[in-house]
C-alpha cells in the first residue's frame, strides 16, 4: 500500500518533544488525567529500562531459539546447560559462534526480495483506501494491492519450487541457512532502525513525528508515524509485505523441507495449513489492519521494525521450524479437530474485526448478529483542536468484551502449535509471547482510548466491564 499524506512537516521534530503517555489525542468531555498520575518511576521504566532491556536482549533471544532447535533438539533445559556450564556472556557468545555469516546467497535472496516486494507494492492495481486522521489531522492515502501480492507471491513460490525441482535447487536451502538468515536480518534491522532514527530527526515525512526526548526511546519507538522513504511507506512495507508474507514463505520452506526429510507428515501440514489460512486473512483484512494500534498509534522504530524483520519469522514460525525435526503422527480425528477448531477461531477473529468495520462504515445504519447494534457516538479533538467524532460499538463481539477477539487469536495459535504435542516447551514459546503480548496491548489501548474518548469511553466500559474474558478479566 502506498501513502501519501495532506500534510507537510511545519516543525523540525527535533523541536517537538511529544509525550509519550498521552498518545496525542484529546477527549472532548473530560480528562482522564491518567498520565498525570503516572509516577515519574514508571516512566523511567517504560521509557528507559524496558526498551534497554528489549534492545539488548531480544535481538540474542532469536539467535538463542535457532540454536535451540538446531543443537539442543528442541530442548530449553539442554540449552540452559550451555549457560549453567559457562558465564551468559561467554554462554552467548559460544552460541553466537556456531551461527555462520550470512553467504552471498542470502544477502541476494534479501536484496532480491525486498526489490521485488516494493516493485509490486507500486505495480500491482489496487483500490484507494482512507486511514483513520491522525491525531496531527492528516489523512494517509494507500493503494490495496497486498491480497494480490501475497497471491502473486505464494504462486511464484510454488511455481518456482517445481520448476527448479529437478535440477536439484529447493527453497530448503533457506532452512539449512536459517542461522545466517537470522544474522544478516539482525544486522540490517539494527541499521535500518538507526537509519529511520536519523532520518525523523533530519527529515520527517509528515508532521506525526516527533522526539520524545530520550534517545533510547526514539531508538526504540521511533519518531515518526508514517514514514516514507521515496515514496515508499515504510510500516506497511516493514510489517506487511516483509513481516507477514517472509512468515507464510518460511512455513511453506520448512514444509518442503520435511517432504524432502520424512514424505508427507500430517502434523507440519496441520500446522501450516492453519498458519497459511490465517495469512491470507490478514492480508485480505490489509486495508482493516490500517486502523488497528500498529498503524494509528505506534511509530516506526525497533519495536515494530525490528519485531517485523526479525522476531516474527523467527518466532511466529518457530513451531513449524520445529517440526522439521520433530515430525508426529497425528491421525485424521485430531488433525481435523484442530483444524476445525482453528477455523472456526480465526472466524471469529475475523466477524469481530468485520463488525468493528462495518459499524463505521455504515454510520451505525446497519444490523449486528441481525439487531439493531448499541452504539456509542464518541467525540475526541485533534492536537489542531478540530472535534470529530467514532462510533464505539457495544453490541455483537463487542458487547461479550472490550478485546474478545483475541481470545480466538490466541485459540489458533495453540491449534497450530499442539501439533507439536507436549515433548518441548519451546513449540509453546509463541504462543507464550503472543499471551503476554495481548494483555499489554489491551492495557495500552483502554489507556489509549480512555484518553481519546474520555467519558465516552468510560460509558463503554461501564456497558462492557471485562477487558478480555467474560467475568474474569
Ligand atoms: N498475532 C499477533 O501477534 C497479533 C494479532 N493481533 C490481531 O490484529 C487485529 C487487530 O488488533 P488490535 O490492533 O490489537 O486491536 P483492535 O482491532 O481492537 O483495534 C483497537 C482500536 O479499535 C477501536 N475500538 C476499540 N473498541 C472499539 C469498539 N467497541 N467499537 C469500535 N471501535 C473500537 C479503537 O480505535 P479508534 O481510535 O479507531 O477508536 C482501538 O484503539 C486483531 O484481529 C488481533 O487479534 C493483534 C495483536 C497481535
Ligand atoms: C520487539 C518485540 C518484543 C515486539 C514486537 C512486536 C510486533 C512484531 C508485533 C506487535 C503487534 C503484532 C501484530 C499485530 C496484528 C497483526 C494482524 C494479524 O492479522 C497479522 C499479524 C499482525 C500484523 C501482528 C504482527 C506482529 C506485531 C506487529
């Protein structure tokens, strides 16, 4: 998707501090006056020690999971050793040693691909979508072609894989060469945070930016909301065309890399069917996904560039990497159980989404699980101090809670993962990342929107009192 904005930068960013707590926009009827009483101690931890520790930790952590798999077989308590028998500093660097530099062959295959995904992202035909206005009043324009790319994309793969078969060229190299994957990917992300870092500060693309005025967490969050790069955005590159579409390209490398191994095994083909359906949802839902928090509220750093190029095809795919080595038989009763059970989740997840959509779409003139929805009509300002006005829903998925539809999120992600069964814990770490994930992002967006939409909000919560699960949380 392309974007374009209808504004330019007035202000250096540099001179704009912004603060991180209050996420720029403003309730019309009342003040929440909750980041005024976040203690100074916690935003030390927030803005400061968390991003230190995530900076230093995850980029090791990845490198650590390949390990895993590939030295310890699967086995965190055999990888722990390495750690009990040495120091973590020397422990790290043993297992940084046994990853190779990346070959000639990877770099290609990256700088390859990243041409290729930003040629489509400018060829392709797409509609004209709309994102939600920005708390500076601009409106991000793009083109939604990321459907057809994944399409496109999933065809070459294939057609590729078959036609190069017989001479002996299998995309399982890439599995073979994972560890220098992880490495070349490591290093580019770092540099290429440090470039968006610079580039915020030096030349922003829109006036959504901005220095928090630390700079680790500039490093971390980063400063702009929409950047662009030759008229290239950059998140919905990062994220969606590098981020999703490498995690349903290395599901179907490890595929074929278990064929290769063991013929066909029906728990990776469980696994990964279920993985590749909810891909091609997500990028169905492309122009839906545009104003969800990733896009609206967080900014171009670490956080989700990294966590796009890096920690997504390391450990959304981990499972099925895992699989590889550890093919089960699973039957056809199970195997169709999860499957059913993980299609009917990601249904759910979808309806939610749907009807969060269409309820703004249609200006409440619409019918939720066939009524008349309950809505709320919310109004919030703008930094430029315009007023304008959402619609909450309180009715259909949004009425059973105010985050229900992560709970099947969750549910698919263990339907992929179970067939893995219970020998490891480590085909369990994603979903385990994805838990603490989700909790922190529902905390993140009621703070977000109960300063948006202040007392609106607060209506909304007294309607719908479970954040996530019904009468438990
Ligand atoms: N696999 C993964 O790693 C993850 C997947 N996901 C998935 O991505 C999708 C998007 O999730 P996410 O971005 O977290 O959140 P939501 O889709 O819940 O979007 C949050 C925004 O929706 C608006 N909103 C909140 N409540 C209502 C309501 N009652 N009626 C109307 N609008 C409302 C608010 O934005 P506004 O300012 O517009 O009012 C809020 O900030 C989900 O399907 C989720 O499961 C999410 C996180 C991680
Ligand atoms: C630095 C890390 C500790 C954390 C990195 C987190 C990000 C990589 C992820 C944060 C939110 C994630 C996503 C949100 C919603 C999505 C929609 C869904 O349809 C597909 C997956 C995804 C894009 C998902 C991808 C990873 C995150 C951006």
């Amino acid at each position: 998707m392309e974007l374009q904005v209808n504004d330019k930068p007035r202000l250096r960013t540099n001179e704009k501090k912004y603060d991180v707590c209050t996420f720029e926009f403003k309730a019309v009827t009342c003040s929440s006056g909750v980041s005024s009483s976040i203690s100074q101690k916690t935003d030390v931890i927030n803005q400061i020690v968390m991003p230190l520790v995530l900076l230093m930790t995850m980029p090791n952590f990845v490198i650590v999971l390949w390990y895993t798999v590939i030295h310890c077989n699967g086995s965190y308590l055999k990888m722990l050793s390495v750690f009990t028998e040495k120091s973590v500093f020397s422990g790290m660097s043993y297992i940084w040693s046994m990853a190779r530099s990346p070959s000639p062959v990877i770099i290609w295959s990256l700088v390859l691909y990243g041409v290729y995904a930003l040629a489509m992202m400018k060829l392709l035909p797409g509609q004209i979508v709309f994102g939600p206005v920005t708390p500076k009043g601009n409106v991000p324009v793009y083109k939604d072609n990321g459907f057809l790319f994944f399409v496109l994309t999933m065809i070459l793969f294939w057609t590729l894989t078959l036609l190069l078969r017989p001479f002996g060229i299998s995309p399982s190299m890439y599995y073979d060469k994972f560890d220098e994957m992880i490495v070349a990917l490591n290093v580019c992300s770092l540099l290429f945070c440090f470039a968006l870092y610079l580039k915020g500060k030096l030349a922003p693309s829109t006036t959504d930016s901005g220095s928090s005025g630390n700079i680790i967490f500039d490093y971390y969050w980063g400063m702009e909301l929409y950047p662009r790069i030759f008229g290239f955005d950059v998140k919905v590159f990062i994220i969606c065309r590098f981020g999703l579409m490498i995690w349903a390209l290395m599901v179907c490398i490890y595929a074929v890399k278990s064929y290769e191994l063991h013929g066909f095994v029906d728990s990776i083909f469980v696994s990964a069917l279920l993985q590749i359906v909810y891909l091609t949802r997500s990028f169905w839902w492309e122009a839906g996904y545009l104003a969800t928090t990733d896009i609206i509220v967080d900014r171009a750093g670490f956080y989700l560039c990294w966590g796009c190029m890096v920690y997504v095809p390391v450990l959304y795919t981990l499972v099925t990497f895992y699989l590889v080595t550890h093919p089960e038989h699973l039957g056809l009763p199970v195997s169709a159980v999860l499957i059913l059970a993980g299609l009917l989740s990601l249904y759910i997840n979808y309806e939610a989404d749907l009807q969060k959509q269409k309820v703004r779409k249609t200006n409440g003139e619409c019918l939720i699980w066939g009524q008349k929805p309950h809505i709320i009509r919310a109004k919030y300002q703008l930094e430029t101090g315009e007023t304008k006005e959402n619609i909450l829903l309180a009715s259909g998925w949004w009425a059973v809670s105010r985050h229900l539809h992560y709970i099947p999120e969750v549910i698919i992600t263990l339907m992929w993962s179970f067939p893995a069964r219970f020998e490891n814990l480590l085909p369990y770490s994603h979903i385990f990342f994805l838990l603490i994930l989700l909790i922190h992002r529902s905390f993140r967006d009621d703070l977000k929107c109960r300063q948006k939409y202040g007392t609106y909000w607060r209506q909304y919560c007294e309607k719908v009192r479970y954040r996530i699960v019904p009468h438990l949380f």
